[in-house]
C-alpha cells in the first residue's frame, strides 16, 4: 500500500496547508524582499481609466 503513494505529492500537500494555516494564525512569517507601505494620493488615483 505504501509503495503507490506518491511521496513528492503528499510532502508538497502537506507543506501547502501548513503555510496557510502558518499565515490564517497569524505567525510570523520570513519576507524575502523590503515590504513598504505607500499611501496612494489622489493624485495618483483619480478615478480615470487609462
């Protein structure tokens, strides 16, 4: 029985639902780049199509 799991599936699986319950409770997570927060003017976004 054990030999028709596919290993590669079950670890990529498992690994996914662990990241997002790691990000649903709010842990602290690694961020690989600079995360900045700007606030947007209305000059940048005045409701205009493009």
């Amino acid at each position: 029985m054990l030999k028709g799991i596919d290993w590669q599936m079950v670890a990529f699986v498992g690994a996914t639902l662990l990241k997002e319950y790691w990000v649903y409770y709010r842990l602290p997570q690694i961020y690989y780049w600079e995360l900045h927060a700007y606030p947007v003017s209305d000059d940048d976004n005045n409701g205009k199509a493009a």
